[in-house]
C-alpha cells in the first residue's frame, strides 16, 4: 500500500451503528467495534502424483459475528430496544439490517459505512459499568449474525458479497 495516498492510520472515538434507520448506538470508544471475520477454506491436502498437494477453492463464505459495546442512555430506552430485538428471533421476522459508520467527536460521519444485510440481535450482554471511560458509563455488548456485507466510502459501494450470485453465504 502507498503510506503517500493515505498517510493516516484509521483512528476515531466512537463508532455509530444504526439498525433500520429508527436506533442509533453509540460506542464510548473506538475498541467497542468488532468487525466480523471471513472465512473461505475450501480443501487443501494430499494427493498422489508431482504435484502433491490439492488446493480447491471454496464455494462459501462464512461470517463472524459482529460485536458491538454501547453507551446505555439514562432511561434505557436503547438497551429495551435491543432485548426487544432479540426477542424477535423468536416471534416475528427478526432480520434487519444494521450500518456501523466511523464517526468524530461531534458525531459527524466520517464516509466509511459497512451494512450488514439481514442481521438478527444473537446476544446481549449484561449492563456493566465502563470505569475506564473519562465519563463514568453504563455499556452493553450485542452480538450480531448476519447474510451479507456491504462497504461503502464516501457514498460509493466498493464492496457487495452479495453481488456474486455464484457464492454461498453461511
């Protein structure tokens, strides 16, 4: 990579997550964030002849989950909202679809966006108390599955999994 295009390391304070344009959670730091991990193994081993080894590309991505520490509001309405979420998973349709956008300290956007298509809430952690923090916070950890991941910079898609109709997504 060219330091020259892009001499900054990514860096902020906080991180937003916006679940169908109706919640928006907010990180007390930027180690709050998780990002999901890939995976595409496929099949790598022996065989007979010269050349001993069988590398067969996979047909499946597979996703992390993706975890996510919120400041608690002081009357909990965004932790209710949340266990509501995940309560759905076993009554309604519990899938949506979740952006995480870097942010700055005036919660401006900072034009990175990843949208993680059809999501369900997997995972709530208990409140605790963030003394690490300068301001004394309550924080949550929630703990997402999802489909699919979209990337966008400066309003541009640079990446889509879902794009290529020929993968399979697990």
């Amino acid at each position: 990579m060219d330091r020259l295009k892009n001499p900054n390391d990514a860096a902020s304070d906080k991180w937003r997550l916006v679940i169908d344009s109706e919640l928006e959670l907010f990180t007390s730091k930027v180690n709050d964030f998780e990002m999901a991990g890939f995976g595409m193994d496929g099949t790598i081993g022996p065989r007979s002849g010269p050349n001993s080894m069988l590398n067969i590309q996979g047909d499946t991505i597979t996703f992390d989950p993706m975890t996510f520490t919120f400041v608690v509001d002081e009357d909990f309405s965004n932790y209710i909202e949340v266990v509501k979420r995940l309560f759905q998973n076993a009554t309604d349709d519990p899938y949506f679809d979740v952006s995480v956008g870097l942010v700055g300290n005036t919660n401006k956007d900072l034009g990175i966006n990843f949208t993680y298509m059809n999501s369900r809430v997997s995972n709530i952690s208990g409140v605790s108390r963030d003394t690490n923090a300068s301001i004394k916070t309550l924080t949550c950890t929630a703990t997402f599955i999802f489909e699919g991941l979209k990337i966008t910079k400066e309003g541009v898609v640079v990446l889509d999994s879902t794009a290529n109709q020929n993968l399979f997504f697990g």
